[in-house]
C-alpha cells in the first residue's frame, strides 16, 4: 500500500469511527508506527485535516467530529501515486506542444499533485528530468490568438484575423468560420472557412498578426466536406482534387518508412530485394515533395510523371547551389 492509499484509508477510518485507536490503523495500514506517524503528520501539516490525539478516549479523531460537525474530508480530487505520476507525466507531454498553452487553466491541481507526490521516488522534478521532449522546426505561438482561435472554434463564433501568409510574403485580413484546430508537426493549425476566398482553408496559428472574436455565428461545414477537403490529400496543403504518388525506398530506407505512416489510406509493398513501394493520395505536391527530397538518393518516383519532374528540378535547383 502506498502513502497516498494510506491516506484514503486514514480518512475512512476516521469518517466512520469518532475515535481510531493506534492498533487499529496500524494493523489496517499494515506500516510501523514511526510511518503513521508520519503519515498524521503530514495530513495535518500539508492538507489540514483536523486530526488529533484523545488521550481519555485513547485514539486519533478528527476536531469537528467532538462537537457534531460535518466530518473532514480530503479536499478536492483525490488519485493513488500511479494516477499522479500518469497525469504529471501527461502534463509534462502536453507542455511540450507549446509552453503554456494549459499552464493557466490546470495549474491549480498541478500544484496539488505536485504536494501529493513530494518525497515520492517519481517526484514532479524527477519526471521533468528523466522525460526529454525535443520539439523540432516548432514555430512559437502567442496564447492570445491561440485562446482566441480555440475560443471561437468551440463557441461556433466568427474570427477576424490579420494573416501573414508566408508562401506569398502576403498580409491579408480575413473572416474566418473555425471549423477545428490541428496540431501537425510541432504547429497548430485553424481549419476555417474563409470567407474573404469563399471556401475552406489552413491557417498557421502563428502566422496571425491580429485577432478579433465576432458576435456573428461561424458557417458550420460538415465533417464529410472538411475531411473530403482538408484530410483527404497528403499533408496540411490538401484540396477535393487528389493524385496517387507511388514512390520506391531502397531497403535500407525501408526499414524505417514500412513501419511509418504517411497517410491513412496509403498502400504499400514489399520488393523482392528489400524495397518499399509506397502509394498516398495527395493535392498539394508542395509538402510531398519535401518529404521525398529528405530521404535523397534512398527514394525515387515512379507516378505520376509530373511529380517525378517536379522532384527532378528541385534536385537540380539544389545542386546549382554547391557548383
């Protein structure tokens, strides 16, 4: 039994009992008496319960209990030291995402479980040390236009944004219907309706120089068009009119892409010598062909013709840059 399933059973036998003799907790708790007293200790120092020692009635009783008040309990949420590591463990991933995105909004209970578990052999700042989250190419997030994104995606409220578009170095503002955020590659995204370009659209959160919540309520677009729109195709830059790549690693490379998954209807095989043939649907060849060009001269594309053309001039464009 760990210390924080003692103190679930202290305060049980507490709130039935008005006096709890030494023996009882002790043969129930099944520590020695120098733990319990630690234990007591701690629930009076750290969580205030009222808990003292009747020398007539010869037992521990909660204060309130003598004089017909409502018994102590243990404030708030309560978990055993698995669910506290589980759940500072988690808290630690998701401030990975983007530092203080949640901080706010679970602070408070953090701070508790972070008491809780102190002196524990997985304590908060062991978990911080022994897990590593290395965040590459992230693109830093104010958490005002993150909030107001999110806010405005869950209300189904309309969004007015100054956007910086980077492909075009273009800054536009736009009034956005926010359909969904996405979290892809260490950035967040805003699926929306524009209604400056009358129609669907990814937003980099980061890329929002301004932002505004509407009192106008968002235009709703169903699940079936956002994902016939936004998710059918290769990537973030995707659209209703997709093509299938089909590309082959050597099998070398195979070893690490078999197992990867680049998009969920893609179809693949294995060759006789090792290679892997892969297959995705995509509409945007932009981010494929960033993709293909990192696996270099492990990688070739075999479909369509002018995929296989773009990714030849690309090579070609970076090769002029070391002659």
């Amino acid at each position: 039994m760990d210390r924080t399933e003692r103190f679930y059973k202290i305060e049980h036998l507490l709130a039935e009992r008005r006096v709890v003799p030494v023996k009882v907790f002790l043969e129930d708790l099944e520590v020695s008496l120098a733990t319990f007293k630690r234990d007591i200790e701690y629930l009076r120092s750290r969580l205030n319960a009222p808990i003292e020692w009747d020398r007539e009635a010869g037992g521990y009783r909660y204060v309130d209990s003598a004089r017909g008040a409502k018994k102590h309990e243990l404030p708030g949420l309560w978990f055993n030291a698995s669910e506290i590591h589980a759940l500072l463990t988690m808290q630690h991933l998701l401030s990975g995402l983007e530092p203080g995105l949640l901080t706010p909004h679970v602070q408070p209970l953090l701070a508790r479980l972070r008491t809780l578990l102190s002196g524990d052999d997985h304590s908060p700042g062991e978990i911080e040390r022994r897990i590593r989250i290395i965040r590459i190419a992230a693109r830093p997030v104010k958490l005002q236009f993150f909030e107001l994104a999110a806010t405005a995606t869950l209300k189904r409220r309309r969004l007015a944004v100054t956007y910086w578009a980077r492909s075009k170095d273009e800054t536009t503002g736009r009034e956005l219907s926010p359909q969904r955020l996405v979290f892809y590659r260490a950035n967040w995204y805003l699926d929306a309706w524009c209604h400056l370009r009358n129609g669907l659209r990814s937003f980099s959160i980061d890329g929002i120089r301004k932002a505004e919540l509407r009192d106008a309520r968002a235009k709703n677009v169903s699940e079936t068009e956002l994902d016939e729109h936004l998710a059918s195709g290769y990537g973030i830059y995707s659209g209703k009119r997709t093509e299938w790549a089909r590309l082959r690693f050597s099998a070398t490379a195979a070893r690490w892409v078999a197992s990867e998954e680049w998009h969920p209807k893609q179809r693949s095989r294995t060759g006789a010598d090792g290679s892997y043939v892969l297959e995705i649907p995509y509409s945007s060849d932009q981010e494929l062909v960033m993709d293909i060009l990192r696996h270099g001269a492990d990688v070739e594309v075999l479909a369509p013709e002018k995929l296989r053309t773009g990714v030849k001039e690309a090579l070609a464009a970076a090769l002029r840059n070391y002659r």
